[in-house]
C-alpha cells in the first residue's frame, strides 16, 4: 500500500491561531483557558476560547483548511483530492439559535407555524452535519471522495485514518483530513455540567487535584500525501503516519470500559499494522481529559502496554478539550515535537496521581532534562470517546520504503 505522509499542518487554538504560535505558548508551559462568561444565563466556567467570545463554525473551518493548503504550498482548486473532515458538534451552536429565535416567535405569536420561515430561507440546511465537510470541499474544488465522521472524542483520529486509507488504497493519491469543533454553547456546557464532568478553575490532566474537563474550540486540519507524489514535487515532511486502531468498547453511553478492553485492543492493533513493539514508542501524546474516570483507565492502559521510559503528557492543560477535535489537535502537536525534538509538557499537572513518565517542563528546561536527550523517531496520539471510541495512531519522524 501507499506509504502516506503529512506536508501540511492548519492549526488554531485557544493558544494561538496558527500553528507556530499554538505551539511556541504549548512549550512555554502556557495555557489558553481562562474563566469566561459567555452566556449571561450560566455561571463563569474555564473556556478555550480563541477570541472573547465563542466562534462559529461556519468561519472556523474554512480559516484552518487554507492554512493547512498555505503549509503545504498548494492552491485551489484541487479536484483529486479528497475531504475527511469531522466534527462531534458540527453546527449544533446554529441549532440552538433557530430553537432559541423559534420560541421567541411563538411567544410573540408572530405567526402561526414559525417553523416555515426557518425551513423557507434553507438555513436548516446548511447546517446539517455533513454540511462542514462540504463547504471544505467547496472551498478547495475538490471533486473526490468526502466524509464527514462524526466519532465522539474520536473524531480527528477516526478522520485522518480514513484519509490515509484512502491513500492507501489508490483511491486518491492526496487528501485534506482532520477535525474542526465549536462545541462552547449553552447546551454543550449544561450537558456537560449536568454530568458532574467540568472542572471549576482549570484542566489539570492526571493530576492528582484533577476536577474535570473544560471545553476549548479549535481544529487541526492535515495535507496527507503518498510519499511519491510528496517527492515529485518536492514536499515539506512533517512525519510519516505508520498505522492506526478503532474499536468500540460496546459498554456504556459515556464511561470507559474499566479496564480499558477497547482502548487496550486499538493500541495494538496500531502497533501491529505498524510493525512496531511498545518499546518502540518514544512518546505519546495522551488523551487526558482531566476526568476522574477517563485519567485512571488510560493510566492503566498505558502502563499495562507500555515500558515505564516511554514519554507522557496531555496537551489539554493548555488548549481546552476540543472534543471531536481534541485527537487532531494532538496529532499536530505530535508532529511537532518529531519535527523539532522537543516534547510537549502536560500544562496543568503538578502533582501526578499515576506513576508513568510525565512530561512536565517547559522547553528550555527540557532541553537540559537528560531524559529528554535521545531521539524521538516514534510517537503515538490517543482518543478516547463517549460510547467507548477508541483510537490510537503511530506517527514516526522516518519515511520509510516498502518491504520487499
């Protein structure tokens, strides 16, 4: 099959809103989430916000697709390529408009059937969930195969494993893959606080004062290639992405199954696919919610996988959790720190309840940590999802020829 590499990286964040900058304040120690109050009705809550206050998707995917085609040096149209583009979300701030303008033309008894004039103007339409996925397509000409996963937190992993399938197979030799999330609306936030899972002042992954997640927005979106059509033309290579896992645990509606059986199960069929061994894992950005739950199973796993040398830490600390594209958010990262040897520390935790090899410290202090010295060639990014998704993928920092 295709070997498939990534030649560009779009990128925003509540730390920045491209990549560079993203990661300059990620290896800084900084963190993006601050107390906001965007909705007057609900009670001040830690946010990743990118601006002061919540962005829509509708500006938001097509700002991070032209930055991903101005990394990788291309321009539209580009009708073989193909469109993977998720969303857990999608356009459900927009919904939760038209309800809100519905009930207020009911009690104003404006007209008898209000509905009709939010189906006559088609606005429901655009705003359907596959919608997002189009208007990328829309926007560069692409004419290929586009998909529009909708995985929980697993949604940016499950995108760019689809993309790179479908490279794999011959079925396009490019493609634009990744996740996009607006998730910070009333509905999102009661839902979650309902739940008992956000935390009151900040993120604080696999900390031991750990209280729960807070919502970020953002996206990551990724050019991936086969490497030959990267070579002709002379490509940019941030890493070459060597295999990938999905499973579902088939558990429960929001809890990890307790011994992680499913997240267990994706972590080595992506080292199989990769021909790697879990010693061969010099990193892994980890999911890292913050939560109670999810922090305890995904510690579990990683020790029952993995040797204890192998690197840790979440990113979530200082981006927020971007729900379906909290996966993609991580594999940028990810290919950063291949690209420039510097592992991203884990904003946020101080006091580790896990005993795994955390990632701690800013970058100029991990320069001079001996244990962060030798080479990172191997990495791999997990995402864990309600309803037991689970993904995992294996980025090397090599590309590599087919076996013989």
């Amino acid at each position: 099959m295709n070997e498939v590499v990534v030649t560009g990286i779009g990128l925003i964040s509540a730390l920045g809103t491209n990549l560079k900058d993203s990661w300059e304040q990620l290896i800084q120690g900084n963190s993006g989430i601050h107390l906001h109050q965007p909705f007057l009705e609900l009670k001040p809550r830690p946010l990743g916000l990118i601006s002061t206050q919540p962005t829509e998707l509708h500006t938001l995917t097509p700002q991070v697709v032209k930055s991903a085609l101005e990394d990788a040096a291309l321009k539209p149209p580009l009708p073989e390529c193909g469109v993977v583009i998720g969303s857990s979300r999608a356009y459900q701030a927009s919904w939760e408009k038209m309800a809100r303008e519905l009930d207020r033309a009911s009690d104003s008894k404006e007209g008898l059937f209000p509905q009709a004039a939010i189906a006559q103007n088609n606005t429901w339409l655009d705003n359907l969930p596959h919608m997002n996925a189009i208007a990328a397509a829309r926007l560069i000409g692409a004419e290929n195969t586009v998909l529009a996963p909708m995985a929980a937190c697993a949604t940016g992993l499950w995108a760019i494993c689809a993309a790179t399938q479908l490279i794999q197979t011959g079925q396009c030799q490019r493609a634009i893959a990744g996740a996009v999330e607006a998730p910070i609306t009333p509905l999102t936030i009661t839902g979650f606080q309902q739940m008992g899972a956000l935390a009151n002042d900040g993120l604080y992954p696999f900390d031991v004062n750990r209280q729960g997640l807070a919502l970020g927005e953002g996206g990551a979106i990724f050019v991936l290639e086969s490497i030959e059509l990267a070579k002709q033309r002379k490509a940019q290579i941030y890493g070459r992405i060597t295999g990938f896992g999905l499973t579902a645990d088939a558990f429960h509606p929001n809890q990890p199954h307790p011994q992680g059986k499913g997240a267990i199960s994706a972590i080595k069929q992506c080292l199989n696919r990769s021909e790697l061994t879990a010693s061969d894992i010099d990193y892994i950005h980890a999911h890292g919610t913050g939560t109670q739950l999810n922090d305890r199973v995904e510690s579990l796993v990683i020790q029952d996988i993995f040797p204890p040398t192998v690197s840790v830490s979440s990113t979530k600390g200082a981006t927020g959790h971007t729900i379906g594209a909290s996966g993609a958010l991580g594999v940028a990262f990810s290919l950063m720190a291949l690209q420039q040897q510097i592992l991203p520390p884990s904003v946020g935790l101080t006091e580790p309840e896990f005993d795994l090899n955390f990632v701690t410290v800013p970058e100029e202090e991990a320069l001079r940590d001996t244990s962060h010295t030798h080479k990172v060639r191997q990495v791999m990014c997990f995402s864990f999802g309600f309803g037991g998704q689970n993904a995992a993928i294996a980025l090397s920092h090599e590309t590599l020829t087919h076996k013989k």
